[in-house]
C-alpha cells in the first residue's frame, strides 16, 4: 500500500449558507483554520511528518458547527476556541491521540 502524501491532513469547514441555516460559516471557521495553519507551521518539525490544513466546502455536519475532519483517520471534531484548536493539534498531531471531549 502507498504511504499517504501528507501525515495528517485537516479539512474546516467554512461554508456559509445564504438562507441563514445552520453552517460552519456562522461561526469564525475561516480565522479558526488560519489559526491552525499557522499553530502547525510555528510547531514545524516537532511533529512528526508533514500536514496540510484546508478549507472545505462543506462538509454536511451543518447542525453540529463549526467541524474539521483529520485524515487518514478519518477523525470529527467540533471545536468553539483556540483553545479547543490548540487541543486538537497538541494531541492529535503531535501524540496521535483523540481529543474525545471535541470528537462528534
């Protein structure tokens, strides 16, 4: 089997949906990933492997927002701070644990 391009790879959500329903984009989704770009550009080489954080169209947990995926894994989680932000890239990027208290 072909090892993965990247290590991890996280997609946030940012959709925004014009009839005013519930979506990521009701909540600061855009300034949450470009948090967590920059976290793990500034953590560099303390984790292990490389990553890619992305903005996604949506990604159909409208109700449960904001959410990021992590992949390989495949791994949910809602998130509401920086805090839950730096959580997510503390253990799970760098000790390969799931954060369960932010996993849907």
């Amino acid at each position: 089997m072909k090892e993965s391009y990247f290590r991890y790879h996280l997609f946030f959500c940012t959709n925004k949906r014009d009839d005013g329903s519930p979506c990521c984009g009701n909540f600061p989704a855009r300034e949450y990933r470009d948090y967590a770009k920059q976290r793990v550009k500034e953590l560099g080489e303390s984790i292990e492997g490389s990553m890619r954080v992305n903005v996604a169209g949506c990604l159909n947990r409208c109700g449960e927002g904001p959410v990021l995926v992590i992949y390989p894994e495949g791994v949910w989680y809602r998130y509401g701070t920086r805090k839950d932000i730096d959580e997510i890239i503390s253990e799970h990027l760098c000790n390969g644990q799931t954060v369960e208290r932010l996993k849907i």
